[in-house]
C-alpha cells in the first residue's frame, strides 16, 4: 500500500507541465528512433542522452525512458511494414508482421503491436509499482548456473520450434552461435575465427546481421519475385480498417498478459534483456497459444507475444537498475550513466532517499504508455502510406535504408559489407527453408552463455555438478528436456493411435 | 544446390571443432577455455547437418533454384561500395537508387530524380543532421 500511495505523490509531480512535456517528445522521439533501421534503443538513448544534460534529473529520465519505451513500440513500424526490424527485440515481431503486411493486414499488425505494447508495458510498470524491490532481489538470485540454465532452454526451443523439422532450426541456431564465435573469447581475451582482419577483433555486430538478412534479403526476394510484391500497392489505409475485431482482440489478449509478465520477469535479469524476452515469450506462444501452429504464418497472437513481451521487458530492466544499481541491458547502462550524471546513486536507498525521483518516473512510465499508444495510433494512417509505394521504388529505398542503417550502427563501413554478405546469406538459408530467427538468437546469447559457463565453472572448481544442485538451474533444465521430449512422445503416440484406428 | 548448406555446414563444423583443439584448447585450469563453445558447437552442427543430409538425401528433397536475378541488388550493393570513396556513402545511396529507378525500374528522369532527392532529404536530414551519424564524404565532400 506504502507503494502505491508514493505512486499518488509521483502523479502529482509527472503531471505538471514539464514533465508531462518531455515524456512527450522522448516517447516521440523514441518512437521515430525506434523506427530507424540501425538505431535501436542503446543507441537511441545514447545519442538523446546529451539533450537531458541541462534538464532537472526527474525530467532528464522522464524524458529518456520515455525515449526507452517509445523504442520499443517504434521498432516494430519497419519491421511490420517494411521487413526491417528497427531494432533486436523486434526481430520476432517481423515474421508475423510482415506476415499479415503480405495479406493486405498491415493496419492490423501495426495495431495489434501497439495494443500489445501498451498491454506489456502497463504489466511491466504495474510488476515495477509492486515489487521493484522484490523482483530485484530474486533477478539476483540468477547466479551464472541458472543463466545457464535459462539460455540452454532459450536455444533449444526456439531451434526446435521453428522450421518445418527440428534440424532446419538447430542448425540454424549452431550456425548463428558460431558466428558470434569470432572475435574476442569472453572469457580469456583469445582472438578466435578472425583470419587476421583487424574489424573482426571486436566480433560481428547483430544490427547489421539483423538488417541485412531481413531488409537486404527481402530486397532480392523483391527483385527475384517481383510478382509476388504487387501486395504493396493495395492496403486501404484508415483507422477504422485497421481496427482489430473482436476475436482479434480476444486472441491477443491472453498472449500479451502472459508475455507481459514473462517479458517484465526476463527484463529484469542481469544481461537477459529485451531481445531474450521477445524471442522466449514468442517461442513460449507458439507452444501454449491457440494459433500456435499458425506463428510465422501473420497471426496476430504472434505480434502480441513479441511486442507484449519486449515492451514489459523495458519496464522490469527498471527494476534492478534503481533498487540495486544494476543495469539489465545495454540501455539500462546508458539510463544509469545520466543517473550518475546527476548526482544519484541508485541502489537499495534510492527509493527513500530519493522517494520522489523514483516514484514520478515510474508515475510518467505510466503516462509515457499512454502517450506512446496513442502517438502510435494515430500515425498508422500515415505508416501505412509506405505500403503504396509501388515495389519499383520501395526497393532502392529499402536498400539505401540497410546501407545506412548497417554504417550507423557502430559508424563503420564494415558493417555495411557484413549487412551485404548477411543479406546474401539470409536468402540462401530462406531458400533452403532454413529459418533466420534461430540463428540471430544464437547469436546474441551464444557470448552471455560462453561467459556464464566459464563462471558457473569457476565458482564450483571445475564441476558441472552446479547446474543439477541450484534448484532454479534444475528445474530451467528438466522444462528444457521436457520441452523437447513430450512433443516427440505426444506425436509418437498420436501416430501409433492413428496406426491403430485404420482398419487392418 | 541442394546439398550446399549441409556441407557448408559440416565443413564449418568440423573447422571449428579443430580450431578449437588444436588452437584455443578445451579446459583451461578449472574452467572452459576459447575452444570450448567451437567445439560444443561445432560438433552439433556437425551432428544435425548430417542427419539433415541423410534425410534429404532419403526422401530426395530438391532445393528451389537459386535466381541470377539475385546477384543485381547485390551488384548495386557492390557499386554503393565502389561510389563511396567518390560521394561519400549517403551520395552513393541516392546514386545508386537513382540509377536503379532510371535503369532498373524505368521511371522517367523527373520521377527517378525526384524521389531521390526526397530520399536525400529524409536519409541526410534524420541521419546526420538530427542524430549526428558522421557518414563518410568521399573525395567530393573532402573537397567541400
């Protein structure tokens, strides 16, 4: 209750003018950043930091984590409309989204990624207002062996879930986790797989992997299929046609609160973040929802769980980051940069030394949401206006965009061949029926894996008897081995009933 | 073709499970060393990448044709590259999409032109004047 009446105290503080202002122009602004292909919300947050310097501290992260948020409803815009994920944790939300963008629904898929996003995010702040604290204390429970643990059952679903057969999704995910293999050994400093090239020293960027297999790939399938694109040209574009029907709005419903929630709990682990939420909650989607066997092919549940999820991430990585002084993410670093900027050290005596600090950003995360939704809203007319753009000009846009995109992600050139040659690859694979989801999440989680197996190791002198004792561990790793065994067992049996019905 | 990721996918693989015992090592005091995620995972892509083989070589599976038509966003990838060190990167985008549009796509010059500007507009303004991205010149805006 104590909680909820310094919430009261924070309204009263985000509501004046403002701070009411700034979480305006930071969700805009986080909004259109969140749509640039390249520029996802590390380097969003990072590039607005220096506007907040002169700004009152409440103020100054008002406006940033409305940035944050406004993010993560941004990049689902180019992943829906134009097959480019603004940034990583959008990566899921583009095999729907585009998807239903292909079935003239692209109004819908935008609508539904809103809904879900502000269904997410309102979880996530609702889990924040109550427990930040808690919640913080049990994300720290998540020592390297339960990290372990969480990424093995992250690897493992989403490879054998996605694909027509297992193997086309597991060795997709080897595939993305040896790429995330070059470059410096996490653990001991090794320079591995580098062939000598001086940019490989530092490993791969995702972004440009991300561009590049979703934008530069749908740019040859533009080219090569040209007939299949004349989709681009016909979508009606209103609000009212974008309106979700009721039975849309039932089946997203339950994906967006179950994701919200296992979105908000994996935003606020150590180094898990947004990116980890969406694929865990889409791939977790896929397995209990209604339509799961409908995902990949543009049904909304798949929108909402993405979306749902990475937005409620946003939210939790608050948690750790004021209670403990802990970042989540990269972003979350960034955010705690400014806080020390101005003179606050967060960390368990945040909340009552700085009681009206905390409590108003949360307050405006609150307002931030609805703000965003509705900024969100009322652009989809003028989004979906890209998908007249006949095909003949959205391709020399679409790749202009990869270009620059790929350069701005770390402001250097090699990056722009990767985005190229990941692009080339990208529709190899997707021609051979090899799915790119599992690959690109290997790809960021293979390096926090290496790095907490080296630790989880070290802490027990060299045994792996560390991830069978810590209960959480234990029991992350027998859902993984039932995740895989109980499909196979139910489809035996369903094929051994059906051998028996036949008649003989 | 239609064999070509699964042996990509061995021969990677397998150089990876050796690079990582010959080179980076498996064990290193009482943690893993640089060699022990290519092994695990080279050893993986080995083990599923032959199954796969088996399979398609069993059930006769025949991969989709690779168009050639795949290579022209490539070549235009390739000529961006190449009209970077002259225009810089953003002026090589615009020239290339111009090009594409006048050659490729054969809109009229004012249509071709006009959309490239609006696209140098848009790319330039968002990119590098709002979020500061320092994109390279080329030799023509040393110059300017």
């Amino acid at each position: 209750m104590d909680n909820f009446a310094h919430l009261f105290q924070g309204f009263a503080i985000a509501f004046t003018p403002v701070n009411l202002l700034t979480a305006l122009v930071g969700a805009f602004m986080g909004i259109v950043v969140g749509a640039m292909p390249g520029i996802g919300s590390l380097a969003g947050c990072s590039l607005l930091l220096p506007l907040t310097f002169h700004m009152d501290p409440t103020a100054g992260i008002i406006m940033l984590a409305g940035v944050y948020y406004g993010n993560m409803y941004g990049g689902a815009f180019s992943a829906i409309l134009l097959n480019i994920p603004g940034d990583a944790p959008a990566v899921m939300t583009a095999i729907d989204g585009y998807a239903m963008t292909k079935r003239r629904k692209a109004g819908k898929a935008l609508f539904a990624a809103n809904l879900a996003s502000f269904i997410g995010g309102t979880i996530g702040i609702l889990i924040l207002t109550g427990l930040a604290p808690t919640l913080a204390a049990l994300g720290l429970k998540f020592g390297p062996a339960e990290m372990v643990s969480l990424l093995l059952l992250a690897f493992t679903s989403i490879g054998w879930m996605m694909g027509d057969d297992p193997k086309y999704g597991l060795i997709s995910t080897f595939l993305g986790a040896m790429l995330a293999l070059i470059g410096m050994d996490p653990v001991n400093g090794q320079i591995r797989f580098t062939g000598g090239n001086i940019n490989l020293y530092s490993g791969l960027t995702f972004i440009p992997i991300v561009i590049g297999m979703f934008g530069f790939s749908q740019v040859i399938e533009m080219v090569t299929n040209r007939m299949s694109f004349h989709f681009l040209g016909g979508e009606k574009l209103s609000i009212k046609g974008s309106l979700l029907n009721r039975e849309e709005v039932k089946g997203i419903l339950p994906n967006a609160l179950r994701s919200g929630v296992l979105g908000c709990f994996v935003g606020i682990l150590p180094g898990a973040g947004a990116t980890i939420a969406s694929f865990i909650s889409y791939m977790t989607g896929k397995r209990v929802s209604k339509k799961g066997e409908q995902f990949g092919e543009g049904v909304v549940e798949g929108i909402a769980c993405s979306e749902a999820a990475n937005n409620a991430a946003a939210a939790g990585a608050f948690a750790p980051l004021l209670s403990l002084g802990l970042p989540g993410s990269g972003t979350a670093a960034v955010l705690l940069g400014g806080l020390m900027m101005w003179g606050l050290q967060p960390g368990p005596r945040l909340f009552t030394e700085q009681a009206d600090f905390c409590w108003s950003l949360i307050a405006s995360m609150y307002i931030g949401n609805i703000i965003c939704i509705l900024i969100a809203i009322a652009v989809i007319p003028f989004l979906t206006k890209i998908l007249k753009v006949p095909a003949g000009i959205m391709a020399p846009i679409i790749m202009t965009l990869c270009v620059v995109g790929s350069y701005a992600a770390n402001n250097n050139i090699f990056d722009v061949y990767v985005m190229i040659a990941a692009g080339f690859i990208g529709y190899f694979l997707n021609k051979n029926k090899y799915p790119i989801a599992p690959l690109l999440l290997a790809f960021v989680l293979t390096g926090t894996l290496e790095k907490n197996f080296s630790q989880a190791f070290k802490i027990n002198g060299g045994s792996p008897s560390i991830f069978f004792t810590k209960p959480i561990s234990l029991g992350l790793l027998i859902f993984m081995v039932l995740f895989i065994t109980v499909p196979m067992v139910m489809k035996k049996v369903k094929a051994s009933k059906n051998t028996g019905d036949q008649p003989g | 073709m239609t064999y070509i990721v699964e042996i990509f996918s061995i021969a990677a693989g397998a150089f990876y499970i050796y690079m990582g015992a010959a080179k980076y090592g498996w064990w290193k005091g009482i943690s893993i060393s640089g060699g022990f995620m290519p092994i695990v995972c080279g050893a993986l892509l080995v083990l599923f990448s032959v199954l796969m083989l088996i399979t398609k070589v069993k059930t006769g599976q025949k991969a989709e044709k690779i168009d050639p038509k795949a290579l022209i966003p490539v070549g235009a990838m390739v000529l961006i590259l190449l009209f970077n060190c002259l225009l810089g990167l953003v002026g090589a985008c615009i020239a290339v999409a111009f090009l594409w549009l006048k050659l490729i796509e054969k809109y009229s010059w004012g249509k071709s032109t006009f959309v490239s500007v609006v696209l140098f507009i848009c790319v330039y303004g968002i990119f590098r004047m709002w979020l500061n991205v320092p994109f390279p010149t080329g030799l023509i805006g040393s110059f300017i």
